[in-house]
C-alpha cells in the first residue's frame, strides 16, 4: 500500500497539486504588489512636497532603504524563525498581510512631516513594510516547499519563479503609471493625489490577503515522507 502511495505521489501532476498551485498564486499577488511598492515608493520619496511626495534625494533614499535592509537581515536571522513556531507560516503571514494594510495608507500623511521627523518616521514605517513583506513571502514559499514531496520541490519552486518573474516585469509599468495618474488629480475629492496611489495597493495587498484564507489556500498535503514520521 505504501509502495503504491509512493509510485502515485511520484508521477504527480504539479499543476493538479491544489495547496501548491493555490500557494503559487497568491505569492505572485504579493509579489506583485511589492515590485509596485518598491517602484512606488522611490518615485514619490523624490517627488516634490508640492505633488504630495517626500523630496527626498537620492541619497536619503538609499540611506532609507539601507537602514531597511539591515533590519531585514536581523530579523530573518533573529527574529523570524521564533515568531514562525509561535503563529506558523500562514498565520503570521496573515497578521503581517492585515498590519501592512493601514500602515501603507498612513504614508501619504507621513508627507506632511518635515525635517528629521520626517525622515525618522518614514524610516520606522520602511523596515516595518519591509519586514511584512518578507514575513508574507518567506511564510508562502515555506508553505509551497511543504506542497511537494522533497524530489518535487526544485520543479515546484520552478514554476513558481517563472510565474513571480512575470508579475515583477508588469509591477513597475503598473505602479509607475498609477502615480503619474495620481499627480494630476492633486485637487480630488476621494483619495486625492498619492492617496490614491496606496489605495491601489492596498488592494492589491487586500486580494493578496483574501487568497492566504480558505477555502481558497488549500491544506498542507501528507506527503510520505510526513508519514514516515
């Protein structure tokens, strides 16, 4: 019987595969969302203060983004793996997925500030996107990889690379052309001017966080060699 699951789980069909393929989509609505981000994000830091951006310069852009990836490095090696074994992949990916909605839609009133105020919120606000961002995507592949059985997992994270790739190439067209758009409805009633570029993607964000919930995302399959244990 077991030879039998064995030979069944060997010639499986990837694509049949319900808790991978659903796990794939939803990492490539996030990664979607986060190449927007980042694309975003650069582009109105160095807007104006007159079109509702930072006017930062490069410089301050990248020491912000600097600061962030130090964070990132002390939390994935740090902080992360406990907080995984306390909540799970899924579930603090959904946390992090909900948090990340009404933080993104504060930065259009962070512009408001000035001097070092400015630049020391913006700052906090980065690394706790960012740190979001990778609690998402590290708790989804976590769960793609758990999909497969082990000889599965380089043709699964295959696939699911390709399909990233291709949400990464339209996310900065995408997100570049919603804050062009946004710029010249500075005087809106809803939403105006960068308002409603962060409107977009909590959107985004929010059909990202739906998919990580049932029925959609489907249960971690008993492959066999959890059965072996």
């Amino acid at each position: 019987m077991v030879d039998k699951q064995r030979t069944v789980q060997n010639n499986e069909n990837l694509f049949m595969n319900w808790p991978l393929m659903s796990s794939i989509i939803a990492y490539c609505i996030f990664a979607l969302h986060d190449i927007a981000y980042q694309e975003v994000f650069s582009l109105w830091a160095v807007s104006p203060s007159k079109l509702g951006g930072l006017n930062f310069t490069t410089d301050d852009i990248g020491d912000v983004l600097s600061i962030s990836g130090l964070a990132l490095f002390i939390y994935q090696v740090v902080v992360y793996p406990f907080v995984e074994k306390v909540c799970g992949p899924i579930g603090i990916a959904r946390i992090a997925g909900i948090s990340s909605i009404p933080l993104l839609q504060s930065y259009p009133f962070i512009a408001m500030l000035s001097g070092i105020t400015l630049y020391t919120v913006i700052s906090i606000a980065s690394v706790l996107k960012n740190v979001m961002a990778v609690t998402i995507k590290t708790g989804i592949f976590l769960i793609q990889n758990r999909a497969v059985e082990q000889h599965q997992r380089g043709a699964a994270n295959g696939i699911s690379m390709t399909a990233m790739s291709f949400c990464k190439a339209v996310g900065p067209a995408a997100g570049g052309a919603i804050l062009t758009w946004s710029q010249k409805r500075r005087d809106a009633s809803f939403l105006p001017g960068s308002q409603m570029v962060f409107f977009f993607l909590n959107l985004v964000e929010g059909l990202g966080i739906l998919l990580l919930f049932k029925p959609f995302l489907g249960e971690k399959k008993n492959t066999h060699s959890d059965q072996l244990h």
